[in-house]
C-alpha cells in the first residue's frame, strides 16, 4: 500500500469510525505526512506497511534532533501510533513495528491564572454603555463561570441553555456532550445581553439562529473575535499578564479546586478524559505552602516557644 492510498484511508477512519473533528483529522494527517517526509528526504524506498521498528526509532531520533519540543515530539509519536493501529484493524499489517515508541517524558507545566481580584477587575472595567457591552460582559461571564473552551463558547446554542435550572449544555471535544452548572451572575448578564442586545441583531445564516452570542452581522463569533476583545479588557484593568480565553479555563479550574472542590467534579465540568490531566489545577502558590506550614506544623510553633 502507498503513501497516498494509506492516508487516504487513515483520514476515512478518523471521520467515519472515530468523529474525529476537521482540526483532528488535519493533525494526525500532518504527523504521518512527518513520517512519510523523513523517508523521502533519506531515500527509504519504503512503503508504510513496510517500515521497521528500527526505521521508525530512528525518525523519533530525526524529529528530536530537528529541536521540537518534547510535547511536540510527543503529539508527532501518538499519531504515528494511531496510523499504525489503523493499518493493523485494516488487516494490511499483522504486527505494530511502533508498538515500542516512546514519547518523551513531559514536564507538567503549571498553567497561568488570573487571581479573582483579576478577574473582577477584567469585568468591572467593561462599560455597558458601549456597544456589545452586554454581550462582551455575558461571554466573560460565561467563560469563568464555566470554564468552556474557546470552542465550546462559540458553538453553545440557545437550546441548550436552562436559566431555570442553571446549567449549560456543550458539545466538548469527540463531540462528548456534558452539562455544566452556571453562575447567577453569568445568567444575570446573558439575560441582559439578551433582551439588550441578542433579539435585536439581523440573523443572516440560517444555522446561526440558535447560536447564542453572535457578532453585529448576526454571525457566530470567532476565536480571533474573542481572544481581541479579552485582551483588550486585559489593557484596560491594567493588567500585565498574557490573557487568552483559556486563562479564564485556568481560572475556573484552579479557583474550584483551591476552594475545595472534589477533583472528580472538576474533571467532570471541564469535559476531561483523564483524572491526571485535572490534577495539574491542585497546584497552590508557594508562599501559600509555607505560610500554612508555619501557621499549623508543630514544629513551628515550637520553634517559637523556644525563642521566647
């Protein structure tokens, strides 16, 4: 089997057997197009079946020899390996030379977040008597309440929004639906954006009507749209930190869990796969930690009984 036909029919698999997303599909794509260019570019006069184990260690050498970084590496070898799980199901292979891959350790990096300070900061300089103010202030609102991806926020619909019961319906990654709890405060703002707003606007596209927040022309807002008008609150509250809408995500995770909530309700609403990957909000700041060894550690206080 060649190159081309092989994609062709790993990109099928990943639309029809996996729903996978457009922006997925391209991904796993460019990783074995990765593959498919370190054999050219070295001559290896191999089709994909016929690849050894040993070929393919010595591309992930390639790869990181080229400086990506260990998280890209790693992203590279998990597409690697869902194009080989494809030729096996397919019955094209019988044995997984990239079964013995391994991607480099990742260093578990801790996430920026906005204090609430911060936030209430960010909303408190949006004037609602400027234009889309409304609207700009429910989407802020929405997004730290709920800590929806930039994705989920465009695409959440009017249907599947329950003020009365006080939750949100989205449609998360794998197209996986889950419901989220809403705040009152982020209902109050939607509801004004709404009547202020939302039933006023020209609604052009059809498959628009149900969308909830929409720019002037009645469309579906942007990524680009939402990540300009957060930073430009950012500058506003004088705030000198790199802001994205995923910040509020952070926010939203972080906040709860050093609030106390219960990590599995945390993963819930934030659409995770893994436990693991909701863990990385239990950090807490340093000087937090110390503060509280000192206030509680028994040795401490005897420590200050000694200087007394």
């Amino acid at each position: 089997m060649d190159w081309k036909t092989s994609i062709k029919g790993f990109n099928a698999f990943l639309l029809l057997e996996k729903s996978l997303s457009p922006h997925s599909i391209e991904a796993y794509t460019r990783d074995v197009a990765k593959l498919q260019e370190y054999t050219i570019i070295h001559n290896i006069l191999s089709s994909p079946d016929q690849l050894s184990a040993e070929q393919l260690t010595a591309f992930i050498y390639y790869i990181n020899d080229l400086g990506l970084s260990p998280k890209s590496q790693a992203r590279i070898i998990s597409g690697i390996k869902a194009f080989y799980k494809y030729l096996i199901m397919e019955d094209i292979l019988d044995h997984d030379p990239s079964e013995l891959l391994e991607s480099p350790k990742l260093q578990r990096t801790l996430p920026d977040v906005l204090s609430y300070e911060e936030i209430a900061s960010i909303l408190d300089n949006i004037d609602l008597s400027q234009p889309h103010a409304h609207r700009n202030r429910a989407i802020l609102e929405t997004l730290y309440a709920c800590g929806l991806r930039v994705s989920e926020l465009t695409g959440l619909q009017i249907s599947n929004y329950y003020p009365e019961e006080g939750f949100v319906k989205v449609l998360g990654k794998n197209n996986k639906e889950r419901l989220i709890p809403i705040s009152p405060s982020a209902i109050k703002h939607i509801s004004l954006y709404m009547e202020n707003e939302r039933n006023q606007l020209p609604i052009i596209q059809k498959s628009h009507e149900d969308i909830l927040f929409l720019n002037r022309r009645g469309k579906m807002m942007t990524r680009v749209m939402i990540f300009l008008l957060i930073k430009d609150y950012v500058a506003k509250a004088g705030i000198n930190k790199s802001v994205s809408p995923h910040t509020f995500r952070h926010s939203f995770a972080t906040h709860l869990v050093e609030g106390g909530a219960d990590l599995r309700a945390v993963q819930e609403m934030l659409g995770h796969e893994s436990i693991l990957t909701t863990e990385i909000y239990t950090h807490v700041d340093r000087q937090y930690l110390r503060e509280m060894m000192l206030r509680f550690h028994p040795l401490a206080h005897q420590r200050e009984n000694d200087t007394e």
